[in-house]
C-alpha cells in the first residue's frame, strides 16, 4: 500500500510529504502544507482501504514517537528520549536471584539507546541520570552505569574484523547461583558460550497450579525418570519414558514374561529372571523420581539421577554400564547437590 499508493505518483500529496517513516502501525511523517490539506490528505489515506482506519496527531515544534521526543528548529531535528507517564522504576531488582547477564539486559539496552541516538550533551546528561536514578532505586551502584557506557563506547570506536571474530553456540542451561561460575569456567575454552533461562516463569506458574487442579489424574499415566526395585533385594534401575510410567512398567513385564526376549531388552527383567526375584506391581516397585515430558531435559535428569545413585549406591545400580562416559557438568551438579544437603 506504501509502494502503491502512499510514496507513488499517484498520491496527489506526494510532493507535500518531505519523509514518511513507519514502524508497525506507528507513522511519523513531515508533511508540507497547511492545516486544509493535511485533513484532505488524511481522508486520502482513509480511502484506500476499508479494513486499515488513520488517525492523526498534528505538532508543529516538537512531536513523541515510540521512544523518542523529536524537535524541529531551523531544519533541524533534535532528539531526546521520551518515557510515558504510566512507566514504572521496576526492573529485575539487584537482590533478585536472575542471572547477571539478565539484571544486565534494561541497562545495555538503555545505555545502547543513549549511545545511539544523536542527542545534544544536554540531552544526554539527562538520560544518562536518569539511568543511574533507575540503578540507585533498584539496589544497583550508579557507577554501573558509567562503566557500561565506557565499555559500548569502547567498542563502537573499536574497528572490528569479523572473518577473524570466532562465533560460538550458544547453549542454555537452568540458573543456579551456586552452579553458575563452575559451569562458565567449564566452557571458557570451548566452542558453546552459556546463556541461563530462570525455572519459575509464568507459564510454569501456571502449569503448576493447572496441574494441582487435576489431582485426580493418575499419577502413573505421566512420564519421566523412574526407578525400579526387586521385591526381594535391594538391586534396582534408573530409566526413563516419554510414554506414561503404566506401558513402560508392561514392557518390562512383559519382558520378564518372554524371557527377555522381546524386541526391548530389560535389564530389570534379567535380573528378575537370573535371580529367580519377584515383583509386586506398579505401586510397589515403581518410584517416580521426576516428572518430565520426552527431550533433551528428560536425558539430562535421567544421567544425574543415574549418577547419584551410582555414588551413593553403586553396587545395587543394574545400569553401571551407562556411567562409564563421565560428564563433568553432572559431576559439578551433582557435588553442589551433595554438599547443600
């Protein structure tokens, strides 16, 4: 509609717009022409389609788009920037248990704006306290800000070789503060750079109290990571299922039936069958140990549970065969879990 009608010929009010700027559905435009005809050009813009309606904000001197208060004098613009009245001193408070680099996020992105966008010293002295007012009242030191704003400004006069700039996967893991420095120092000289992502989000919040809304929901019919356990001694195995926990504990049943025979091998059903052991049913040798739906986070939990076992109980792990490959991550996780408890 831009290409077509608006920045065409066939706009009879081309030559009176100087630029016409868009983002999303907000549009700043510079318009030559008296009050009259920027009205006859609004209904120009009315006409061209029934389903997109126009509306208008007329200023002269000085004029808020997005973020931004912008001045015209003597063919000029300024620029400043502009917060609503409805916006709040709130971000991600210092004492918040966050990862650093997401305490991090409203000061880079704000000191970013400051950076970059052409405002007179002025100007920029005013944001620039603002920003540090924002730190003060979130428990942050002000001299944050200035260290941040030296570094970005570092950078940006840094000329920058990209064919010679190494680029690395990123891999995100839950935050702990605890596991936070030791899994970092553990990927310095790899390929991957860390990126955390908090456990408790909203949709979490509300998956959690969904779920306790469904108590009658048999517990079994979920999946996860569970633990198995002879009825007559104290060996056991560590396995997982995307399925519900009911079909996985029958496939090892019916394992246990056919010998061990059937396409899915068992190693809780050759115990059963070397020793001569029994079991009882699903309520008495089945141990949920976490909920989980099938993915890589299900893997992960599988091998630490597989590997807390092994440590606090190796000789009764039917399984031993699956920790020979040592994961150092899991093995930092796992002393940290030790050591809390």
């Amino acid at each position: 509609l831009e290409e077509t009608k608006i920045m065409n010929k066939v706009n009879p009010f081309e030559n009176n717009i100087i630029y016409w700027i868009r983002y999303v559905d907000d549009i700043l435009c510079l318009f030559r022409g008296q009050d009259d005809v920027k009205k006859q050009f609004l209904n120009y813009l009315n006409s061209l389609s029934n389903q997109i309606k126009f509306t208008i904000e007329i200023q002269d001197k000085q004029i808020n788009f997005l973020d931004l208060t912008i001045s015209k004098k003597s063919n000029k613009h300024s620029f400043k920037i502009y917060r609503k009245c409805t916006q709040t001193d709130l971000i991600i408070p210092q004492h918040s248990n966050h990862p650093w680099q997401h305490k991090m996020a409203a000061f880079n992105s704000m000191i970013h704006r400051l950076i970059n966008v052409p405002m007179n010293s002025k100007h920029f002295n005013e944001e620039r306290e603002t920003i540090k007012y924002l730190a003060m009242k979130n428990g942050y030191n002000p001299k944050l800000v200035d260290t941040i704003i030296k570094k970005k400004t570092k950078v940006l006069n840094q000329p920058k070789d990209i064919l010679n700039e190494e680029t690395k996967e990123f891999i995100c893991v839950p935050y702990n503060t605890k596991l936070n420095k030791s899994i970092r120092k553990s990927f310095d000289k790899s390929k991957f750079k860390i990126s955390h992502k908090t456990k408790n989000n909203s949709f979490k919040l509300i998956k959690k109290f969904s779920s306790q809304n469904t108590n009658q929901i048999d517990k079994f019919q979920k999946s996860g990571i569970y633990k198995l356990k002879c009825s007559d001694c104290d060996k056991f195995y560590i396995g997982q299922t995307g399925r519900n926990f009911k079909s996985r504990f029958k496939e090892h049943i019916q394992a246990l039936k056919s010998n061990n025979q059937t396409s899915m091998k068992s190693h809780f059903a050759e115990h059963l069958i070397i020793t001569n052991h029994s079991y009882k049913g699903i309520e008495n040798n089945l141990e949920i140990l976490n909920y989980e739906t099938k993915g890589e986070k299900m893997n992960v939990k599988e091998e630490l549970q597989i590997l807390t076992h092994y440590k606090n109980n190796p000789q009764n792990l039917l399984n031993v065969m699956q920790i020979n490959n040592k994961n150092p991550i899991l093995e930092k996780v796992y002393e940290m879990k030790r050591k809390s408890t």
